[in-house]
C-alpha cells in the first residue's frame, strides 16, 4: 500500500465520521422539535455507511489490483428512524391535539451521546492513521535524501 491509498482510507472515515457527528447533534438539536416544515414532529436520523473500495493508482501500475483490494468507507446517505412518537399530555401546548396530547420525537439523550463519543472516537482514530502516514512519509524523504 504506498502513502496516498493510506491517506484516502484515512480521510474516507474522517468524512464518513464528520457526517455522523452532524446528524447525531442534528438529533440532539431538534430533540423537542414537535413541527417540521414537512409536517409533523422531527423524526430522528441515523447514517448508514458502505464500505467502499480504494483504488492506488500504484497498485494498479504494478498489477497488484487483483491480488488485494483495500477498503475505505463513504457515507450511503441519512435514513429516518421508524420509531413512533412519544405523546406527552400538555393541552395548553399550541402544537397539541383535541385531547391535549402532543407528539415530540423519540430521541434517547443518553443514546444520542453515546453515538457522539463513538463518533469521535472513530474520527479521532483516523486523524492518529493521517498523522501516522504523514510521519512515515516525513522519515521516508529524510531517508532517501540521507
């Protein structure tokens, strides 16, 4: 595996991890949201992510290809949870029903945080995979220019 193919496995997850980060605090952020501009309250969103091939213009100028194939991840798109809607009884609420129950999204601060520091965990794992590539990089020039 040469450097850049290192870099862009690196790069992928900090991509697919930012991502994450922005709809969990998207969550977060709309936790008592009860109107949309869709209609309805805030339905709380999840990232799915596919793994996803990286090709080095290297390998494929040795004819390696064939013989590995290494993988990034990218980011397949934002799904909507299916989960119902808490009702709360609050009839003096301007969003409530005829019988005085509101809808909020079912959104778990406790799960939402969880998913947070996973995310940054995962992100923080692959900034350590950059910064490792680059320093290999560094001390491969100096070894060269020795």
């Amino acid at each position: 595996m040469d450097f850049m193919t290192a870099l862009d496995i690196g790069a992928s997850g900090m991509t697919a991890q930012r991502a994450n980060l922005n709809v969990i605090s998207m969550n977060m952020a709309n936790i008592r949201t009860t109107k949309t501009l869709e209609g309805g309250p805030y339905q709380r969103k999840s990232v799915s992510f596919e793994s996803t091939p990286i090709y080095s213009p290297f390998d494929a100028a040795m004819d390696q290809q064939k013989n590995r194939e290494l993988h990034g991840v990218k980011v397949l798109g934002v799904t909507a949870d299916e989960r119902p809607f808490k009702q709360v009884y609050e009839p003096h609420h301007p969003d409530a029903n005829d019988q005085g129950y509101v809808f909020y999204p079912d959104i778990n601060v406790v799960e939402e945080m969880t998913n947070m520091m996973n995310a940054t965990r995962g992100y923080e794992s692959n900034v350590q995979t950059v910064v490792a590539v680059k320093q290999m990089f560094a001390k491969a020039l100096r070894i060269g220019l020795g």
